[in-house]
C-alpha cells in the first residue's frame, strides 16, 4: 500500500494518526494548490472541511468537482457531520464560557462571557483596559464551571511586557483564591517579533497534546509586532497577508481544542473620519471578519469604562459601563 495511502486509512481508523494527514493528502489536491491554499491562510484538513466547493475551486484552481471531493474526503477523515444538525448542535454544546467578572460586559457578549472556539478582540487607545481584562480573564478561566470559568489553563502571548503577576495575584485573592496555584496555570510566552508569535500557535498545540487543559489563550497585543515590521505604505499588503494567515490559524486552534482566544489591538486614527469618533483598529476588517466578538473600549464618565460590541454576527451593537477595581475587572467602583 502507497504510504500516503496508509496515512489516510489510519486517520480515518484511529483518532491518533489525525495530526498526519495533511491537505496534500487529499485526492485531486496537487502541490500548486498546497501553495495557493497556504497563501489564503488554509493550512490544515479543518479549514479545507468547512470550505464550499465553489470556494475550494476559485481559491485552488481546481475545478468544482475535484474541490467537492477533496471537501468530501477532508470531512470524512475529521469524522465531522456537516449535514448532521444534531450532530453540530452536539459540538456547539462543548463550549464553554469564562465570565468577564463584570455581569454588564458579560451581557454584552451574550449572557456568560467570553466563549471558547471564539476570538474575542478588545480594541481601543492606551489605558481603555485591554490589558487588564486579559488579566481578569487568565484567572477567570481556571474557575470551575459552575462558578463561571473553563476549569481550565491559560496561556498568555506577551508582545509588549505587559504581562503583570502582581495583579494576577490581587485579582486572584479578590476570588479567595490561592494566588501561586493561580500564576502556576498561566504559561506567559514573550514574542519578540512576529514571526515568533507565530511560532508560538504550534508550541501551544503541542501542550495540549502532552495534557494541558488550555482553555484560554490571550495575545496581548496581536497587532503590535506586525504594525512595527510593516511599517511602510508598500509593506501593507504583505502585512495583511500575514496577519490573516495568523488569525485564521487562531480560529483553528481555537475550533480545534475548544479553547477561547482573547487578542487585544491597538487604535489608530482614521483620516478619512471626520465626524465621530475617528479611531479605528489596526489590521482593519480582516480582523474584524475574523473576530467573532469585537469590543471596542473606551474611557468613560467618572473613572468608568465603555465597552462597545460591534459588528457581532448574532447580537445587537450593544454599550455598556464597566470599571476596572483594585480586585478586577467590576460592574461597580471600589
Ligand atoms: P495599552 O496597552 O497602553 O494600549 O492600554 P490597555 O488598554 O491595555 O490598558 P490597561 O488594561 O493596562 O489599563 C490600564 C488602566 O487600568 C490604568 O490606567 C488604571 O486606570 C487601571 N488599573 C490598572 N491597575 C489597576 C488597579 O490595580 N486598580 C485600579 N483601580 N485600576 C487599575
Ligand atoms: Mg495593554
């Protein structure tokens, strides 16, 4: 039997060789159309599975049929019913929440907080909290279920030094918590440009395959390397690319293991605005069509915080007030 061949048939046997079959492995899916699908940020059996043929075809240069059953295959080997409502609806019921410790911000997202096998971006100028929400969330995360966390661990992408344990600690004992068991169940990677922040998707892949519960991973800030590398009007377009390719592995991760991913970006002002507020994220809509949450935040009256949820697929361009204590991230003032 042809060794390609084999992989497939174990993936499609035992769950354990999954991590083998690569897009390249599917029929009629040749090394040209490897490359173009990396180009657009496909890297893995997942992103080729939800795809729709018509998509495949344009995006691969194949024709519709040879896209419909590489589709067919790729869907097959995940042993994921796409027809199958119930079957999604089964999925949808392993995600899970991690309160925001604000009941108004949580309302804001739907009710419980951030989700997992979404991205939630908090965007908005220096000091508006992007950071110390990530910090409320590293602790909440580990809270068990019923208490509104993940019963999980988190994993924090430090771009910019950011990362502070004396306020995890703070925030962890407002919880009655034990604040070194709380610091122990958050991994912090330091990224020192982009192309290590990148990187460090894979390094969080391989720790939940050796057995760490990961339900959160915070990047803060998502956008700052990229913004500083590319910072020529030429180098635009490739930095786009790159920070697609990016967000799109996030989504996988965060699909794939079940796990929230909170990214916090960075303003800046749009010259094309000349009424309102003329803010917007770096990086643009595609992170914004990327994001299944969107936040943007801003300081508001008396010390208080506005958080904004905009463009959500399924929930109202909603504000709300937050405010941001000596314990956390709060409804209310200290
Ligand atoms: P940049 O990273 O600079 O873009 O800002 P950011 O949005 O990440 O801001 P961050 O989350 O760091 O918020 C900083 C603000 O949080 C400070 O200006 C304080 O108002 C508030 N803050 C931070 N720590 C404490 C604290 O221990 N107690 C209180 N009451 N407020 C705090
Ligand atoms: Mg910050």
């Amino acid at each position: 039997m042809p060794k390609e061949t084999e992989k497939i048939k174990k993936a499609v046997i035992g769950k354990e060789e999954e991590k083998e079959v690569k897009i390249a492995d599917l029929p009629g899916i040749g090394p040209a159309s490897v490359k173009k699908l990396e180009d657009a940020g496909i890297y893995d059996l997942m992103g080729l599975a939800v795809m729709s043929p018509s998509q495949l075809a344009e995006l691969a240069g194949i024709s519709e049929s040879i896209a419909r059953k590489a589709i067919q295959a790729a869907r097959k080997m995940m042993k994921l019913g796409f027809s199958d409502g119930l079957e999604f609806a089964e999925k949808r019921k392993e995600v899970r929440y991690i309160i925001t410790g604000s009941k108004n911000l949580d309302d804001l997202l739907g009710g419980r907080g951030v989700e997992t096998k979404a991205i939630t971006e908090a965007f908005g100028s220096y000091g508006s909290g992007k950071t110390q929400l990530g910090l409320q969330l590293a602790v909440n995360a580990q809270l068990p279920l019923d208490k509104g966390g993940a019963n999980g661990k988190a994993v924090w992408i430090d771009t910019e030094g950011t990362f502070r344990p004396e306020r995890i600690k703070q925030i962890a004992e407002s919880l009655g918590a034990n604040s070194e068991k709380v610091l122990k169940n958050i991994f912090v990677a330091r990224a020192f440009n982009s192309d290590h922040q990148i990187l460090l998707i894979d390094k969080i892949g391989e720790m939940i395959k050796d057995g760490e519960p990961i339900k959160l991973v915070i990047i803060d800030s998502l956008t700052a390397h990229f913004r500083a590398e590319y910072a020529g009007r030429g180098t635009l377009a490739d930095r786009q690319q790159k920070l697609n390719k990016y967000i799109h592995q996030l989504t996988r991760l965060a699909e794939q293991y079940n796990l929230a991913v909170y990214v916090t970006n960075q303003v800046m002002a749009n010259p094309a605005v000349m009424f309102g507020d003329p803010t917007v994220a770096v990086g643009g809509n595609i992170v914004g069509h990327a994001s299944t949450y969107r936040l943007y935040l801003r300081r508001g009256k008396k010390g208080s915080r506005v958080a904004k949820l905009i463009d959500s697929p399924n929930l109202p361009d909603n504000e709300t007030i937050f405010f941001i204590t000596k314990s956390g991230i709060r409804d209310e003032e200290d």
